[in-house]
C-alpha cells in the first residue's frame, strides 16, 4: 500500500501534536510530507527531526534563521517562511492530503490554494468555512477536492450520515459542553479572568479556542460550519448543552429518527476517521464508559451567551456577516486574554462592528479580505473605547 502524504497545516497546535500522534501510530498508511507552525519554532524542528518531511515551513519570518539553524544537519528537509510558502507547499504534487489546523481567518488562503490543487482536505480550521462558506463549497465542487470534518462535532454528524444516503435530515442535533460558566449568572460573568475560561472542563485546546468555548461563540461558528458542510439551513440546526462531551452530535432524519456518534473526548478519533475514511483504524486511547456517568441534555441560554445568538444573527443575514463576525471575535478574543476587555464586552463589541461595517450580500474573496481588515479596524477601535 502506498503511504499517504499528509501536510499539516498549524502542526505545533492542539490539533497538530495529535494528528502526528495518529501518524505514528500508522506508520505503515501515513507518511509526513510538511508541517508548518506560526511562531513554535524550537517544536517545529523537534517534530522534523522525528518525522522527516520533505519540508517545514514558519509563517512568521523572524524565526526563519533559526529554524535553518536548528535543522542544519538535516539537509533532506527542506526550511522555508512565510505566508506565501505555505499558500505554494500545500499545492505540491506529492501531497495526497492537508490537514488544516491553523487558528484563525490566516487558514483561508491555504485552505484555498489546497482546494484548487484537488488535495483532500481534513479540516480543523472552522473559521475557513465561517468566513467564506459558500465560496469553499463551490471552490471544492469545482476541482473535486473533498472536505472532510475533523471537528469533534461535525466528524460525528458525518459519522452519523454515512449510509443514509439521500435521506432528509430533519434537524442537526450539535452538542455543546457548556464551558466552564455554564452555571454562572450574568453578575459572575462580568468578574471571570481570561485564567478562568482557560480552564475548559473537558478538553485540552489551544487558548483561543478555548476562549472561544467559554463564550460559546465556538458553537456558533460550528452552527455555521454545520450549515455548509451538510446543506441544512441554519434553522434546522440545535444546540445542545450536554456538560460530559459523551455524544458529540447527532442527526434526526425524516422519519423521527435520530442517530448520535458517541465516544470520549479525544479529538485523535476525529482526525484519525478523516484520514482513513471510509475504513476505521485502530487507534490506542480510553474507551467509553457509558455506566461512569449519566448523560444530560440542556438548552442554551442565548441571553447569557449572547456570543451564540450573534452567530445564528450572522448566518440568517449571510454574505459578509459571517465574515465581520469571525473578524471582530478574534479582536476581542486576544483582547479578553491581554486584560484589555472583560468577558461580557466581547459580545457588545461584535455586535456593535456587525452593525457598523458595510454588508454586501454577495461577497467575492477579495471583498472576504477587506471585510476582515474592515472589522478588524471597527473592533479594535471599539474595544479601545469600551
């Protein structure tokens, strides 16, 4: 059998460490062939010197002597930097598949080039759909290029659609943790540290989608990824609170039936099954313990966590919005970290930039780029103000 090669986009990330944990673990199917990191430079060249790729790549530039410095004596790998080296390694030819695990709007240009080069694409990066859904949805029709969910949640809707066919989805059933305010009062929030939301109950994630968990502006964004992935209005599409992360989705069809993917927190399960689809590999780990704990179900409050509510305003409204949105959170989110505003403000200061920049119904990429700058500007300037 020949060995898969894989790119992994963001590989010094959460999602990153695990994807070369599932490698490892199949040595015989998957084989490296470029990992790229934005600042870890010191665990890029660790991760090179273990899995040889053909090539590394670090977006930011300044640390590009010192990558070089430090993969010396590996002159079979190849050390590049920058934005556009990674726009130009996802398209080569050997690459079989890219995994898309960078944070933030930075993972839509390479998820572009990746697409247009017909990779298969194991996507992580949610905000490349947030952003600019229906472009990517045509983008991958276009040059067949298949998009497979390696989010917990839309793995386990994908999970539960294989076999089904055409048969109509009557709802979309998307879980939620609840993250560690759940049982907080509006009073609580305004006080909670960013140190407090960094402690999510359940799942070990980078800090800024840990934030975003917190705010819940995380399932928001995966209520949008949810509508274009699988074609379902975004109405048809619930949350659910369900503090144990046991039943990561589920989908209810036509006839009232409703079938759920269960199985522990680890997102190696999720990104194993995009690497292997449609065959299910071993893969060491926990296993599910249904008799450990009961397993309970609850609604939003969307007034509490406005973040939510932002999100379905934001897709019913579609063109740009999406794109404002993403823009403005990730403003606030780095702002939530560095102190500069309180929990609560995140979610006045989104929806003040989705009221203030200029929408446009039917965006292009470069339109995608000057809403993001645009909103950018607009919550920066606000979060100053606030």
């Amino acid at each position: 059998m020949k060995k898969q090669q894989i790119c992994i986009l963001g590989s010094t990330g959460s999602i990153g460490t695990q994807a070369l944990d599932v490698i490892a673990q199949h040595p015989d199917r998957y084989e490296v062939y470029c990992l790229t990191a934005h600042n870890r430079v010191q665990q890029l060249a660790e991760q090179a010197r273990k899995f040889r790729p053909a090539a590394v790549v670090i977006a930011n530039e300044a640390h590009y002597p010192t990558l070089c410095h430090l993969l010396a004596d590996m002159p079979d790998v190849k050390v590049y930097a920058g934005a556009e080296a990674i726009n130009q390694i996802v398209e080569a030819t050997p690459i079989d598949m890219v995994l898309t695990a960078m944070v933030g709007f930075a993972g839509l240009t390479p998820t572009i080039h990746a697409i247009k080069a017909g990779k298969k694409i194991c996507l992580a990066n949610k905000e490349t759909l947030v952003v600019a859904g229906e472009l990517i949805c045509q983008l991958a029709t276009r040059y067949h290029a298949p998009i497979l969910p390696v989010d917990s949640e839309h793995s386990a809707i994908f999970q539960s659609l294989v076999g089904e066919d055409h048969n109509e989805i009557d709802k979309i059933l998307l879980t939620c943790s609840g993250g560690p305010f759940r049982c907080m009062s509006p009073q609580q929030l305004a006080q909670v540290t960013a140190a407090d939301a960094l402690r999510h109950p359940t799942w070990d994630m980078g800090a800024k989608i840990t934030i975003d968990s917190a705010s819940l502006m995380n399932k928001g964004f995966e209520v949008i990824e949810a509508k274009w992935l699988f074609g379902v209005d975004v109405d048809r599409i619930q949350v659910l609170i369900h503090p144990q992360s046991i039943v990561h989705s589920a989908v209810q069809f036509a006839d009232g039936s409703v079938k759920a993917q269960l199985g522990v927190p680890d997102m190696r399960l999720p990104i194993q099954y995009a690497f292997s689809f449609p065959e299910r590999l071993p893969l060491q780990g926990e296993r599910l313990n249904l008799f450990a704990k009961p397993l309970e179900f609850m609604e939003p409050d969307m007034e509490k966590f406005r973040c939510l509510a932002l999100a379905f305003e934001a897709m019913r409204k579609g063109g740009n919005m999406p794109c404002v949105l993403n823009a403005a959170n990730e403003v606030v989110n780095e702002g939530f970290r560095r102190g500069q505003c309180s929990f609560l403000a995140m979610a006045d200061i989104i929806e003040k930039t989705m009221a203030r920049v200029s929408f446009d119904a039917t965006p292009d990429y470069d339109n995608y780029i000057q809403t993001d700058a645009a909103a950018r500007s607009v919550a920066a300037e606000l979060m100053q103000v606030h």
